[in-house]
C-alpha cells in the first residue's frame, strides 16, 4: 500500500509543480503586459514634462514588484514615434506633440522557476509592448 501511495504520488507531485510553474510565468507576464499598458496609458495624455521618467514610475507602480525602481532602467524602454514614421524613434531633443505614438516596452525581465522546467534550469525571459497615439496637447511636454 505504501509503495503504490509513493509510486502515485511523484507523478502527481510533478503535475502539480509545473501547473505551479505556468501559473506563475502567466500570471508575470500578464502583470507586466498589465503594466506597461497603464504606462502607455499616462504617456498618452502628455500630462507633465520629463513624461518618460513619470511614465518608468508608472511601470513601476502596476508592476507589483517584477520591476522595481533599482533595475527599471534596463528593463523599460519608452520610444515616441512620429505616426508618419513608425520605423525609427524621435530624438530626445524632440519636443512631444498630440499625435504621435508612445510605446513602452519592458523586456529582459527573468524569471526563475519552481522546478526545472523541460529539464532546463535557465530562467524565463519575459517581454512586454504596448503602444498609443498622444493626446492632442496644448502645449509641447519634454520627453
């Protein structure tokens, strides 16, 4: 009886780690796909200059501790675009007008894992995008 207790319960045991697993990368990346929109959300209405260091905060703010104030710099990236030309970002020199596009991207965030996963204990990487078109402004805000 006991032998066939443990012989059922190491698969069982196993099920439920990597249900554990991929809850947890789920709900991580839809916590940071969640933070990036409410950060593309503030940058779309232009509401103060230095808007890409107001939006970083806001990232960091929905983000529940994933990206943190310390390691936002290398994972948030915040580009405008002119909607005539989506292909390369503004330079930062460019003062912001209504119209053009905010993306907020957060990529290289790592992730461990409970268990190895597919036998690989390398971390998940997790990425995030989000992007709008600004507000109409009445008055140009600095990047």
């Amino acid at each position: 009886m006991l032998v066939e207790f443990a012989l059922r319960l190491l698969p069982l045991m196993a099920c439920v780690l990597i249900l554990m697993d991929v809850a947890w990368i789920i709900f991580a990346w839809g916590t940071i796909q969640e933070a990036t929109r409410e950060g593309v959300r503030y940058g779309v209405t232009g509401a103060s200059n230095g808007l890409t260091n107001a939006i970083q905060n806001v990232v960091v703010q929905h983000s529940v501790g994933f990206v943190s104030a310390s390691n936002a710099p290398a994972l948030v990236a915040i580009k405008y675009y002119s909607p005539n030309d989506l292909s390369s970002p503004l330079p930062k020199s460019t003062p912001l007008r209504g119209g053009e596009v905010v993306q907020v991207t957060v990529s290289g965030l790592s992730l461990g894992s409970f268990g190895p996963i597919f036998r690989s204990t390398a971390p998940v990487v997790l990425t995030a995008t989000s992007s709008d078109v600004m507000e109409p402004l009445p008055n140009p805000v600095t990047q």
